[in-house]
C-alpha cells in the first residue's frame, strides 16, 4: 500500500494552536502529476497527465476567526446576508425572499426518499449564525468557516493578496506526494484503524456514529496532515476552486509533449446544468468532499473527486482557502 512518509510525525493534532498555523502557507514544487481517477465515479475520469508550475497554499482552510478579521477590517457582507430579490430570482416563491443558507437537518429516522430533504434553507443562516439565527460561533473560532458563496471567497482572497487555487492547484496539493492514490495518505479509507479525516460514520443521512468524534465541523488540523503539511484538504468541509465545472475531463488523447500546463477547467457556458436548462446559474467545481460524505452516500472524501457548485448557494458545509502563485 503506498502510504506518506511519516506520517505520525507531520500530523498536527487540535491541540496545536491554530493560531499559530493560521497564516502558514506550504509551497508546493510545479511538476506533472496524475489528476482525476478511472476508478470511482465517472466526472472524476478519465485520469490524465497535468503540468503545474509553484504555488503557495494556505496550510489550513480560512477559518470563523480568519474571516472576522476581514469583516471587521471591511465591512464585508456575504451573499447569505443578502435577501434574495424577485428580478434575480424570477421563480422563486415570494415567502423564500429571505436572507439565509442551506443547513444540514439530519432527519430523525431512516429515509426512503431519493431528493435531499435533509438541506434546509434556513432564514437567518450565515457564516455567523452556522445552524439559523439563534446560533453563534462561540466555540468554533478555529472552525472552517462556512456559508460562504464564490463571491464571499473571491473577495477574501482579493483582500488577503491572494486567489483562490485552481482545481489542478487543488488536486495536486491535496494529493502530498501521492501521485494516483485513491486517498490523501495511501490507498484505504483508514490507516492502521485511524480515521484521518472529518466524514461520516454511519448509515448516511440519518445515522451519524461520529466515532471520528465530530457530527458537524471539526476544528482545523484535528486530524493529520498530508505529505506536504497541509491539513483538512479531505473531509471537513468542501473547498471552492476557481475553475468552471465541466461533467467529465478531457478524454482526448494528450502526446507527451502537450502535456496540459496549468489548466483551468470549462466555460461559464459549458458549467450550466444540462438537465436544468431553465437554471441559468453557473457552477464552480469544489474539492475534498466534508463531514457530510459517507461510504453509503458520497464517496468524495478523496482529491480526484469533484462536485459542480453553484456560484450563488452557500451551505453549512462548504468552506475555501487560497494560493499566492509563485511569479518567475
């Protein structure tokens, strides 16, 4: 089984401060990698060869206290925070023109049904108020931040001096090394009967063991680090790229020689929802899945998955970090 290199001794546990990582950023050396997977579900496929030059990476996802700091220091308001208006949303029902974001409810018994039922979008739920207006972020400071819409991340970025990782900048650092793994630390779900990521035990989406010890979010390097250091690239919570979601890679057939060099994903056009044609939203791709993601239900908890994210909706379960690219 191919497996990181100490690994034990790279892992950084929640009693590391965070504060003390919580502007760390990890450069990790341009090459050419393997990106995607033939192995799981068909949009990762097929795998192929990318080239990629240096880049920097936060070592942690932007957490609650990162993205205070930049509320405060610029008035910021988040796409949650703002009710939704008629000429935007012509379709929408006008009871549900309310400032909100979708909440995880897990239901209270074993569900037949086949739509996701168990996404709420609740008034009142923000990146401040992660569960609806009567919650609050005491206690989860050093929490990802979630509720966050592309645009929320864009403009952290910006302010950061930073950008958001393209999906190949994304894959590769989440990978540490470990060119055509199925996961970030070797080939089994678990190592050695450690759970070395923030997902979901149990039967999906109404039975939540927690035996990883979260139901929700954890706090940022609760669980080891990759092969590069870098920390919550896998579970936790879903991670924007910057890059339009197309359904499947490319699958024309790449010569040695035109190796694709830092590519950046679809068009805004080709992200749209095909079986959705009056949803004129486009879509961005997210990356290393999050506490949601079960062996019974959403296998992504793995860096070749990927998933087509509206740009417009926030969820208690998606999050980001950013990259500085490396000028030469």
């Amino acid at each position: 089984m191919q497996e990181a290199q100490s690994l034990g001794n790279i892992g950084l546990r929640e009693n590391v401060a965070a504060s003390a990582i919580c502007c760390e950023m990890v450069q990790i050396s341009g090459g050419t990698f393997w990106m995607g997977s033939d192995r799981h579900y068909p949009e990762e496929a097929p795998a192929h060869q990318v080239r990629v030059d240096s880049f920097e990476i936060d070592r942690i996802p932007v957490t609650n206290q990162d993205f205070q700091k930049f509320v405060e220091e610029t008035g910021y308001i988040t796409f949650a925070e703002i009710p939704p208006t008629l000429d935007k949303y012509p379709d929408a029902l006008p009871e549900m023109l309310f400032a909100g974001s979708a909440v995880f409810i897990k239901p209270k018994k074993r569900q037949e049904s086949q739509g996701c039922t168990w996404w709420q979008f609740i008034q009142g739920a923000d990146w401040r108020h992660p569960l609806g207006a009567d919650s609050s972020l005491d206690g989860l400071e050093i929490h990802p931040v979630v509720h966050i819409a592309y645009c929320d991340a864009e403009a952290y970025a910006k302010w950061a001096g930073k950008d958001l990782p393209t999906e190949a900048e994304w894959e590769l650092a989440a990978r540490g090394g470990l060119d055509r793994a199925a996961y970030a630390w070797g080939e089994d779900l678990y190592h050695h009967g450690q759970h070395m990521a923030n997902t979901w035990q149990g039967d999906f989406p109404w039975q939540n063991l927690g035996s990883d010890g979260y139901e929700r979010t954890s706090p940022v390097a609760a669980f080891p680090a990759n092969g590069y250091g870098l920390v919550d690239m896998i579970g936790n919570v879903w991670e924007w790229t910057s890059d339009w979601y197309q359904p499947k890679h490319s699958s024309e057939k790449i010569k040695s020689c035109c190796i694709p060099h830092n590519p950046r994903g679809g068009t805004e056009e080709g992200s749209l929802d095909a079986h959705l044609p009056q949803d004129k939203i486009p879509r961005r791709v997210l990356k290393g899945g999050s506490h949601l993601c079960a062996p019974n239900y959403c296998q992504r908890y793995r860096p070749a998955a990927r998933f087509p994210q509206p740009v417009d909706t926030s969820t208690s379960h998606i999050g980001f970090r950013c990259v500085k690219r490396i000028r030469v």
